[in-house]
C-alpha cells in the first residue's frame, strides 16, 4: 500500500523483481552519464543542468522495468486516493471511477526475497522511487506499505 498523501499523481507504478535493481541501475546510470559526455553540448544554465540530470536519473532507474513484462506492472494507489475521489465524485452527483485494489505478493516458493520496485516519481521537485525487499514464504500473503520513510532519492543510490 502507497502511504504519502503529498504526492502528485497520487499512483505510482510497480513491479516484484526477484533481484535487487540498484546495481543495473548503476551500471546504466554510468553508461548514459558517459554516453551524455561524449556529446557536445552547449552550456546550459544551471537550472537546465539540474533538470537534465534529473531526467537522466529517472530514465536510467526506469530502464531496470525494460525486460519486465507489460502483465507484471501494475499501478499503486495511495491508500487516500479513493476517498479524496469519491468524495470530490459525490459531491457533483457522479459515481466514483477510481477503485483501489489490495496488492498480495505470494510466493510458490520456499522463503526467499522478492523486490517491490517502483518507476521513478518526483517527490518535492526530486526523482524518486522506492525498492523495497519483501521476505515471501509459500502460501503467506506479504504485506508491504510504501511511506515517505522508505522514499529513495535517485541522486543517493
């Protein structure tokens, strides 16, 4: 479950990897950051620099979801999400078309570790994300809550 009512969208998309992807993030990271180098490019105002890396830092984490397949993403609501809709929704007399679904990892396996990632968001003008291992054992449901505790900065992995 997302628990951080001040993000904008309040969703995220995500996934269960079954390995941690900061290293692959890291190694792509340096591939683009090099690739990026070797280009000649003109100064650009520090502002400009900043939303670049920015944007760099986002596609190279986002690059570890290219061999997830399209039915292994899924989209995480926050758990407020609902009902700041539905009330929006009720007071113009419409129904509600946002629903939220509870996310059940389970395993078919004996214990082992299972990865709740999620694409880069921005959070307070940063891209973020969240990677959070998950301790699965077959046949028991894992609950897991997202909060701005678990939040990573992009710049810090």
């Amino acid at each position: 479950m997302l628990d951080v009512p001040d993000l904008f969208p309040p969703a995220v998309m995500f996934s269960i990897l079954d390995f941690d992807p900061r290293t692959k993030y890291r190694e792509r990271l340096n591939q683009m950051s090099e690739a990026q180098n070797q280009q000649k490019l003109e100064p650009t105002p520090p502002m400009t620099s900043q939303l670049m890396r920015q944007g760099l830092l986002s596609a190279a984490w986002d690059s570890t979801f290219h061999d997830v397949p399209g039915d292994r993403v899924a989209l995480l609501f926050d758990r407020n999400a609902s009902q700041n809709v539905r009330t929006e929704v009720e007071d113009k007399g419409a129904t509600p078309v946002v629903r939220v679904h509870v996310v059940r990892i389970v395993s078919t396996e004996p214990v082992e570790t299972k990865w709740l990632v999620t694409r880069a968001t921005r959070f307070e003008n940063k891209p973020v994300c969240w990677c959070k291992p998950v301790e699965v054992e077959k046949g028991k449901n894992a609950e897991v809550m997202l909060t701005r505790q678990d939040m990573i900065d992009l710049e810090t992995i």
